[in-house]
C-alpha cells in the first residue's frame, strides 16, 4: 500500500507476509489525522514485512499516535524511516 492520502477505517494495521507500506508526508492514517500524521491502535510488522515512512523535505516529520508498535526482528521485518524526525506518542489509558 503506497500512501500519499488520507486513509481512514484501520485501527490495527498487519504488514506481513514481505508486504508493504509506504506514507509520506502527504499521506496519513487515521479518521482525524492530518497530513504527516497516523493515528492507529497498533502496528504490526512481522513475517518480512515493511513499514516505510518517506519526507519529501527534511524540514518536515512524521507524527505516530499509537498505542502498540510490534516489529519482529526474528521474522526480518523492516522499519523503514527516511524522514528528519518521528514523534512516537503512546497513547495513554484511562480505567
């Protein structure tokens, strides 16, 4: 998935099985985000997976509000960020 929009309708995204995803920061993930922005519950990379995060300029970062970010090394999954900067927030709980 190569995305440099607005996707909303994932709250956990699964990036597997030597799959895919590319955002930059025209794109974002999440009903309320903005461009350069993803807000999901979780992300999950496993399995030669990749999850890619790209800046078209280096003045501009990306901004992650999740609650869960798995990457499985044993499995040669990928993070991938060429981006100046990420902010990674966890979300916090209220019981």
């Amino acid at each position: 998935m190569f995305v440099n929009y607005q996707v909303t309708g994932i709250e956990d995204l699964y990036v597997f099985d030597g799959g895919l995803v590319y955002i930059d920061t025209n794109g974002s993930m999440g009903a309320d985000s903005m461009p350069s922005e993803i807000q999901l519950a979780s992300v999950h990379v496993q399995d030669r997976g990749t999850f890619e995060l790209f800046s078209y300029d280096k003045h501009i970062g990306m901004e992650m509000n999740l609650t869960n970010m798995t990457v499985s090394i044993i499995d040669c999954a990928s993070l991938v960020g060429t981006f100046t900067y990420a902010q990674i927030q966890r979300k916090s709980f209220t019981h």
